[in-house]
C-alpha cells in the first residue's frame, strides 16, 4: 500500500537498546494510538468547522439522516 500521506523512517537500533514486549500488547498500543490519532484528526475537523465565519451551523449525525430521509 502506497499512501503518499505515510512517511516511513527506518531506524536502526543497538542490541542493548531493544526491549521485546508481548504481541498483544504490542496489538493494544497499536489500537490506542490509531484510536488517538482518529479522536485528535476529528477534534481539530471540528475545530475548523467551527472557526469557519460562514453563516452555518454543524448538524448531528442523527440531524443530517432525517433531513436527508435516510437511516444510520
């Protein structure tokens, strides 16, 4: 998968640098850091949302579905 948005930097590490960790938790600290980044992106789109000075106001989801005629 090619995202031109991914910057990927290799690293390289002595050995006594390294510490090994669980799978699992390595899984879990995964799952928090994308649930964190998708949290900080959603607050900074509201952020911008609501700076806009454009007569307008920011509808709920649930606001959006029924004018739209449509159902989550």
């Amino acid at each position: 998968m090619n995202n031109p948005m991914v910057v990927r930097v290799r690293m390289t590490a002595r050995t006594e640098d390294m510490v090994s960790i669980p799978r699992a938790e390595l899984d879990a600290l995964r799952a928090e850091n994308r649930r964190l980044r998708r949290e900080a992106g959603d607050a900074e789109a509201l952020r911008r949302i609501r700076s806009d000075s454009g007569e307008g106001r920011t509808f709920t989801r649930e606001e959006l579905a029924e004018a739209w005629g449509i159902s989550e």
